[in-house]
C-alpha cells in the first residue's frame, strides 16, 4: 500500500509550493542510492519521494489526491493535465530532479561513491487523439486504441548490441558521458559541461550494432491500450498513461502515452460545460395555445410543457437532465430553448385559415374581455 505523499515528504497538508519543493529535494539527496549504497530500499525511497512530488506541486493533482486519494490520482482525467501512475525506472525519477533543480549538488555528493549515474535519454511521449460520443462524456467509456509505439528489439533486449557483441566505455569521457570544457573569459575561467558527442552522452560505444535495430535498441510495432475515460470529460481534456510512450534509445525509459479527448459534435445538443442546450421546433399554433411536447435527453426522452403565448427564445429548464460533473458529484441541467417556426410554404387550408386571422389580430389591441390578441388567435382557430 502507498504511503501517504504528505508523510513522504514529511510536510503539513497545508504547505505551500515552496515548503513541497524544499522538501522533495531534501528526500532525494538523502535517498538517491549513490548516497545509500548499503541500502537496498533507497532506490524506490527516491522513487517514491519524487512521485509524492510530482502530484503536491501540480494544483489539480493535488486537489484529487486531497479528495480522493491514489486512487483519484491515478485516474484523474485534467484540461492540461493528466492521470498520475508513478514511475517504471530510477532513470525516470532522476530525469525529474534534473528537470527541476538541474542536478545542482549531485556531482559533489556522489563523488567517490559508486560514480556518475549515466541516464540513457528518455522516450518520446505519444499523442493521440480518441473521438467520443456525447453518450460516453455521460456514462464514462472503455477504449482500446492500436498505435505504433517504438518498443525494446527483441533480438538485443534493447543494448542495441549484436549477439556475441559488446559496448565498451567511451574513450572520449571515460564512461561518463559528459565532457568538460574550460573556458575563459575577462571575467575568470568557466567551466562548461555538457554530453559526450562521441557516445551521445551515454558513457559506451558500441563497435558491433544489432542489426535488427541498427544498434538503436528499439524497434517500432504495433501495441494495444487500454483507456478507461472517466464521465464528464470535455474536448482536449487528457489522460496520460505514464510511462506507455515510445522506449528512450538504447534501454532508456519511456515516454508517455498522451490521449487527449476529442467530443464529436450531436446534433441534439450545444454543451455548455456541464449543461446542454436544446432548440424546440414549434409551429405557430402550438406557441399561440400552448403544448405538452418530448424532447431528447442522454438517457429517456422527457416531457416538457411548453406554456400559451410563448416566444422565441423562451427557455424551459430540465433540472439534472444534463452531463455529469467532472471533478465534483451531481449533474448539470438541459436547457429547452423554444423556437417559434415560420411555416415557409402553406396548403390551401391553411392559407385560408391565416387569411381569417389576419382580418381579426391586431397584437397591441386588448379585448374587452381581457383576452386579447392570443384570445382571438384561439377564437378564430377553433371556431
């Protein structure tokens, strides 16, 4: 069982971006395995430490994970933003700190211990973009998508080294795939430190490539995945499937898997959030006496009672007849928008009962008796 992020970084609920950020760096300086070499469990401390961090900086993360625990984490579905599953590989967390505070202190701490930690380059993340019907925005959905990803080559294992073969350390740097260079200026001399160009920073050369991979350690197929989309997602909301991405070149960690949503158009309904919006077709007659009418929703058609004298634009609200709420419980409302229709072509009869009506209306004439102009409408309709 997880442990809880807060406790892993040894912080109050309440701390603040500074506090979240002080005290991840203190748990992985004090966790980072060079520094524990006689610890066999401080790999996954460090691990574990980066990935409590990982959600407490991040505001929606950390609101999911506050009122629902990993598990709200895990399958948290954000607008700029995505679910969180920790990390397959040390090299993964490492590629965080570095990301972060640019391995400041790291050279001097492990001096001396078991050397430089050559992170082999990470994986390119994979977007792609999964259509959805406004019926799954309503009851959630389970996907699964086919896409060429770049995978460990079955014949090196990803050493990217022919059978037989072997990687030697780079002559270059020595193994630590990094080359300094002094330089100096009129202000003092610097040092600039940056990758290795003859092994392309990983610290090994390799005189005998696989020939399947030509020495890349990958190779692209096809691979299935599984998405399970939560209710109430919008268009370019994401899920992110971490570590699902495409294999870093020679044994280097994954990528993530990005899939954005992407909402297809119903032409029932305009969303506004979680509410949904729907145009009532009525005909003049109907908008002059009233009418009990059904309408569609994304569960049962509903029945809405569309009152006397009503005009264009006159809305009827469906309380809970809309989408569910993504982030918090409860459902938005269907909003019944009446249109009143002008009939563009007319039968005989009809014609001939407009004809009797238009001798008799007069909409800014009151009739004695109250009823007015909708009083004769229906007078003369039902005559």
């Amino acid at each position: 069982m997880k442990r809880d992020y807060y406790d892993v970084l040894g912080i109050q609920r309440n701390a603040d971006d500074n506090a979240v950020k002080k005290a991840y760096r203190q748990a992985a300086l004090k966790y980072h395995p060079d520094r524990n070499p006689d610890d066999p469990d401080a790999e996954e401390k460090f691990k574990e430490a980066t990935e409590a961090y990982e959600v407490l900086k991040d505001p929606e993360l950390r609101s999911l994970y506050d009122r629902y625990g990993h598990e709200g984490v895990k399958a948290g579905v954000r607008g700029g933003g995505g679910g969180f599953g920790g990390f397959s590989s040390f090299d993964e967390a490492l590629n965080i700190f570095m990301r972060e505070f640019g391995g400041f202190g790291f050279e001097d701490l492990f001096r001396g211990g078991r050397g430089r930690r050559t992170a082999r380059p990470r994986g390119a993340d994979i977007k792609v973009r999964v259509k959805i019907s406004l019926e799954d925005v309503m009851n959630g959905v389970k996907k699964t998508i086919r896409l060429p990803v770049l995978d460990t080559c079955p014949d090196c294992n990803g050493n990217g080294v022919r059978e037989g073969g072997n990687a030697s350390r780079c002559p270059a740097c020595g193994g630590s795939g990094e080359i300094q260079q002094v330089q100096r200026s009129l202000f003092g001399q610097f040092v600039r430190v940056g990758p290795c160009a003859n092994c392309g920073g990983e610290g090994q050369v390799i005189d005998d490539p696989c020939r399947t991979c030509q020495g890349e350690g990958r190779k692209k197929r096809e691979m299935s995945f599984e998405l399970d989309i939560p209710p109430g997602v919008a268009t370019d909301d994401y899920l992110t499937l971490r570590g699902q991405g495409n294999v870093g070149r020679r044994g280097g960690p994954r990528g993530d898997l990005l899939a954005v949503i992407e909402v297809e158009p119903d032409p029932r309904f305009t969303r506004r959030g979680a509410d949904l919006v729907h145009d009532l077709p009525v005909t003049f007659s109907q908008a002059a006496l009233g009418t009990t009418v059904e309408v569609p929703t994304l569960t049962q058609p509903a029945r809405v009672k569309v009152p006397p004298g009503v005009q264009t634009g006159h809305v009827i609200q469906l309380r809970g007849k809309g989408l569910p709420h993504l982030r918090r419980g409860g459902r938005g409302d269907l909003f019944v928008r009446v249109v009143v229709v002008t009939p563009s072509e007319l039968s005989d009869e009809e014609r001939e009962l407009f004809e009797q009506l238009s001798t008799i209306e007069s909409p800014a004439e009151v009739s004695q008796d109250g009823g007015g102009f909708w009083q004769k409408v229906k007078d003369a309709l039902f005559d």
